[in-house]
C-alpha cells in the first residue's frame, strides 16, 4: 500500500509538471506570431519625449563594468545611467568612473557600511530617491519618464529601445519584461543549458503568461513608467526578498497594473559557468520565492485579480513545492522500477542468468 501510494503522488507531481512545461510552450507559440504582429505595426515613427533612467546594481562588478556601459552607452536613447556600488571592495567604481568621466549620462551612487550590502532592493530604491530628486529639479514630465533595470554584466539587443520606445508609446502601458538571453559564446554545455533555458523556454513561458495577465518581471531588463508606479506604491516600489524582481511584480498587480512581455527585443547577462555557481543562484531563487509567500493571503483577498490571475500566481509561489515533487518523482520511479527489476531478479534468477 505504502508504496502504490508513493507511486500515485511521484506521478501526479511529475503529471503537473509536464502538463505546465506543455502548455506554457503551446500557448507561447501560439501568441508569439500576435505579440510580433503587434509589435511591427508600429515601426514608421518613434515615440517622442520619454526619458529613460537605467539603474545598474553592481557589487564588486570591477570586472565588467567597463564594458557593460561602454556597451549601453552605443544604444541611442534619451536619459541617464544610474550605477549604484553597493559598497563593493574592488575597483568597481574606479572602472565606472573612467566611463562616467567622458559622459555625463552616467552617474555613480556610493553607497556605505553599515548602511549597505543588505539587499538589491535596497540599492534599486536608493537610485529611486536621487531619481525623484533630478525629476524635480528639471520639473521633467513622470507620465513620460520609464526608469529600468540592467544588471552588471547585462546589455540590451540594438532594437532595445526601438521596441522600448514602440512600447510605451501607448499610455495604458506601464510596465514591461524583455526577453532574457545569454551573452555568447559559450566554452561549456551547461552556458548553452541557460541560454535555451532563458531564450526559449522561459520565453514560451512568459507568452503564456500574457493569456492570463500573471508575466512576472526579472532582475534584468525591466522597464517602467514612474507615474502610475509611483501612485500606486510610493517612490520605493522595491522590497526586500531575494526575489525582488517578483516581489515588485506581486506589489504592482495587487494594485492592478499588469506586465506586460516583449519578445522582439532582450536584455542579456552572463551564463554561470560552473554547477555549483548556477545551484548557489536557483537555491537564491528558492529562498526569494519562499519569501513571497507573504503575499498569499493578499492575493487571495484582492478584488482587483481575476481568479485566473490568483491561481497564476499561487502556481508560482508554489514553483519549489511542485519541482520538489517532480525531482522526487523522477528519483521515487526510478528506485521504485529498479526494486521491481531486483525482485524479478531475486525470484527468477534462471531468466537473468540463462535468457533464451
């Protein structure tokens, strides 16, 4: 019994997560033709006097810094760049320094111990405070200033802003997610893994999500207008989990406004290189997501989600839950197939030894 039982829940956990591999795949295809269709409709004239304020996280990012806003800096848009050092012990802000010193779109905010290093959400509405400062000081119009997240090692297609731009050209648009990929090339299988991994699957994914309003945005390549962000949850709209970019997500469509997702352009970052790397970054992704659940009894109490939208996201919050159980599944049904083949073995040894 015990173990027709466990048989039962290995292939109902492993059921459910094939089920939603597939339909997120068969409904991205399907909208994917509709959101390019969309997107090419409107590509005779740009979008006129949006300003963009590009925040960039970095700790101890001296590395790459360099090139990431060398390479920013090449894309043709109308704003500034806000790098934030999050106390970091290289030579982070020496390197970005160099950069900012040749133009004046580029800003570096320092920040200090004891009163850093405790969470990117706390860098991001740090940028946020000096954004609301220079958006006085120049009395600039919020309806039409989109502020954005890069990360340190990231970098935007060159139809970035095209599209950026296409977007938030439509006032009801307020908030959007680019599509995700891994900068090439890669030395090693498992670089390509997150490149198939963040292009296509997460991409299908989020296609899906489109259907039922419920796309969560990431850490790289967000972008939203500060006007209605604002009104609804204040000039600090980042929290504390490790998942902020989902946490903000959460916050904003609790008060209604929606992500929305544009394939037809993509931020991208470094693929991790090592297992252990990428086991340290998805166990981050657990631990943010458990820090999410905090939403659950709001969610379920908001009137302005539809019910599609709830089991969406409960679906999502309950992400580590049921890849647990389909982990377990595949490891359960694997030992449970092996002890029927022992025990074949162990009753019927003749057949084994001697086959005809």
């Amino acid at each position: 019994m015990i173990v027709e039982g466990l048989t039962v829940f290995f292939e109902l956990a492993l059921y459910i997560f094939l089920t939603y591999i597939l339909l997120s795949m068969m409904l991205g295809i399907m909208h994917a033709p509709k959101l390019q269709s969309e997107f090419l409709e409107n590509t005779e004239e740009a979008s006129d006097g949006l300003f963009y304020y590009i925040i960039i996280p970095t700790l101890n990012e001296g590395r790459i810094i360099q090139h990431t806003l060398n390479r920013l800096l090449q894309n043709d848009f109308n704003g500034i760049v806000i790098v934030v050092d999050d106390a970091s012990a290289d030579d982070t802000v020496h390197r970005a320094s160099s950069v900012a010193d040749g133009d004046m779109r580029i800003l570096i905010v320092r920040r200090q111990l004891p009163h850093a290093q405790i969470g990117k959400g706390d860098s991001l509405n740090q940028a946020m405070d000096w954004i609301r400062h220079d958006s006085r000081q120049h009395q600039r119009d919020l309806s039409k200033v989109v502020v954005g997240v890069l990360d340190a090692d990231g970098g935007l297609s060159n139809n970035a802003f095209f599209a950026l731009n296409h977007f938030f050209t439509d006032s009801g648009h307020d908030i959007c997610q680019l599509r995700v990929k891994m900068d090439g090339p890669f030395t090693n299988s498992l670089q390509a893994a997150q490149d198939l991994e963040f292009f296509t699957v997460n991409n299908e994914a989020q296609n899906m999500r489109m259907h039922t309003h419920t796309v969560g945005l990431s850490g790289n390549g967000q972008f939203f207008r500060l006007l209605p962000v604002v009104r609804a949850i204040g000039w600090h709209p980042w929290g504390n989990a490790l998942l902020d970019d989902y946490e903000l997500t959460l916050r904003l469509m609790l008060h209604g406004i929606t992500v929305h997702y544009i394939d037809s352009a993509y931020a991208s970052q470094q693929a991790l290189t090592s297992p252990y790397k990428l086991m340290r970054q998805r166990s981050r992704w657990v631990q943010g997501n458990l820090d999410c659940m905090r939403y659950f009894r709001p969610v379920i109490q908001n009137r302005h989600l539809s019910y599609t939208q709830k089991a969406g996201i409960l679906f999502f919050l309950a992400q580590p839950w049921i890849n647990l159980g389909a982990d377990l599944s595949l490891f359960g049904l694997f030992g449970i197939s092996l002890q029927h083949i022992v025990n074949i073995m162990l009753a019927r040894p003749e057949t084994i030894l001697h086959p005809r």
